[in-house]
C-alpha cells in the first residue's frame, strides 16, 4: 500500500493538462570527482554504490554525517573511467564540497564546482522522454539524464536533467516552465532532494531514500552507515515522507502540526513546489500522525493539508 489509513482528507485531482516544457535550475548545482580513485573515494562517503555504476546509468544517493542525517542528495552518473558528475542543491554545495574535500587525504580524486561550466536544465513531459527512467544519454548535443517520473492523479510526467554549454538543443521551441512547476512535479516524484534548510534534519529512511533506490545496503560503511543499516533492519521505522497538498505555498524546513498537538511538530516540509494555484509538499512525517487528526502547516492553526497519492508503495511493516 502507499500509505497507511488516514484521517486526512483526500485531495481532489485538479485538471488534467499537466506542466511541461524546459527551466534553467538555477537553484541546482554540480560537483565533479576526477581522478583514478574518484569512483572509489565516493563509494566510501555516500550511501550508494558508485564503484560500480556504469557509464549510461544515473543512480541517487545521500551524503550522510556521522548521526546517519543527510548533509545532501545527489544526482550521481559517470563520464568516463576517471570521472563522476553529482547533481544537487546549490544552496548546499559550497559547504558540502568543502565537507567532502576534508576526506579526499591521499585518495587520487579532486573535487570542484563544475556548476558554471555545466548548467543543469530540468525538462518535464515529452520534451523529457529521452530513454528510460534511470538513463544517462550522451549526444553532441549535451547529456540527458531520465530522472523518475512525477505522478499527479495516475498520469505519469516524464522528468529529466539537461546539461551542457548554453541552452540546450532539447529546449529550442519548447514551452518555459516555471521553475515553481517543477518543483511541484519534484514533489510528486517522492524524491526529497535535500536543500540548505532540511540539511541534517532527516535519516535517509524519513524521507523515503532507499525507496527510490537511494541506499545500497550491500555496499561498505560510509558515514552514518551504523545508524543507517539500524533504522532498517531493527524495529519498526517511524516516521516517512508523503506528498501533501496544501491552500498555501509551503516552504522546505517549514514544520507540519497535528491540531490536537499544537506545542509537538509532527513533521517537516522536506521539498515544496506550486503550479496553477495547487500547492504541494514532500512531508517527513510521524506515520502515526496520518490518522491521528488533521495536520496543519507552520502552526495547528496553519493551511489545512490533504494526502495526495505517493508513486511506490511504502512497506506495510513501516506502516
């Protein structure tokens, strides 16, 4: 099941014309690990298996501190047999280049902000079906990345990462697509990406990473991996994401109330977006909270918010 009884009230499906078109992600940015061990320095700092992705694969991952929190998530693909691009926020890259450089030592990999010679375009609808979700294609043209798909009321929207020098070939004609609309089809994504406010806030499980193939529980430590490994294989796990709607803007950091429990946050807004008046949000939650009374944002007596449909299913024993 995607999520467990709820006494929220249902959303109800807008109308069926859904964002599409092509928006410069100015709010993204883009690290690069060089050298002859940069497949093997990330595969002991993240909490995917980098050692082995192949060229023409895109895999997520979570940078990870000693508590088992995410300092940040990546977009993670490979060039070539000595270099690895990682996608993220920009409001965070700055210090989790620095964070990261710290274990470099001897490692022969150098890391860099690659995010001025490779600015990243986010493609949403047709424009975006450029190969399976999970694919790295390369053209002369720039490369294309198929991120996996939003959906909003069962209809599937194609999402995909363009990068390359200028605009893109891809985006020639192409409708502009408010950067507000792609994070609203983000949300529905189920993908957190984690952002300067919600850095350190979440274990990767609470925002539903290893769902969307984000943890490799098969590769070696990493930091955090104890408590990681833990929140998976011992005890029921607590607290997930869900995707809210909402009757106003919401904002990543921004805390979700139970009304019966106005002093306690249930929650936390991890990712948020609107389009066309809906407003919507990735929510770290309390998994009891979903049927405990309405939830609120910013205070109990904040914009009511409604249980929207996720895209995978939430295990039943985290229910």
């Amino acid at each position: 099941m995607n999520q467990p009884a709820s006494a929220l009230p249902p959303v109800t499906p807008g109308s069926t014309v859904m964002p599409q078109g092509a928006v410069r992600l100015h709010d993204w940015g883009v690290i690069r690990a060089a050298g002859a061990e940069a497949a093997k320095f990330l595969h002991g700092q993240l909490t995917q298996d980098t050692l082995h992705l192949p060229e023409g694969q895109l895999r997520l991952a979570g940078f990870c501190s000693a508590k088992g929190r995410l300092q940040a998530s990546f977009v993670v693909w490979r060039r070539g047999p000595e270099e690895l691009l990682l996608a993220c926020s920009a409001d965070l890259l700055p210090a989790v280049l620095k964070r990261l450089s710290m274990f470099v030592l001897r490692a022969k990999c150098k890391l860099s902000d690659a995010s001025a010679e490779l600015p990243l375009w986010g493609l949403a609808g047709p424009l975006a079906e450029q190969g399976p979700v999970g694919s790295h294609i390369t053209t002369a043209a720039g490369e294309c990345l198929r991120l996996p798909d939003a959906v909003v009321a069962g209809q599937a929207i194609a999402r995909a990462l363009w990068l390359g020098g200028g605009e893109p070939a891809a985006v020639d004609g192409a409708a502009a697509l408010d950067i507000e609309a792609w994070r609203w089809l983000e949300v529905h994504s189920g993908v957190a990406r984690i952002v300067a406010a919600t850095s350190e806030q979440f274990v990767p499980q609470m925002v539903n990473l290893e769902l969307v193939g984000g943890v490799n529980f098969q590769k070696g430590c990493y930091p955090g991996q104890e408590i990681v490994a833990r929140s998976q294989y011992r005890g029921t796990l607590k607290r997930r994401a869900y995707v809210l709607h909402s009757a106003a803007a919401l904002a990543p950091g921004q805390e979700v109330f139970l009304a019966a429990e106005p002093e306690q946050p249930a929650g936390m807004v991890a990712l948020a977006g609107s389009w066309a008046g809906q407003h919507a949000g990735l929510v770290e939650l309390k998994i009891a909270a979903l049927a405990a009374g309405p939830l609120h944002a910013g205070s109990a007596q904040g914009p009511l918010l409604t249980l929207a449909v996720l895209p995978y299913a939430i295990p039943a024993e985290a229910a």
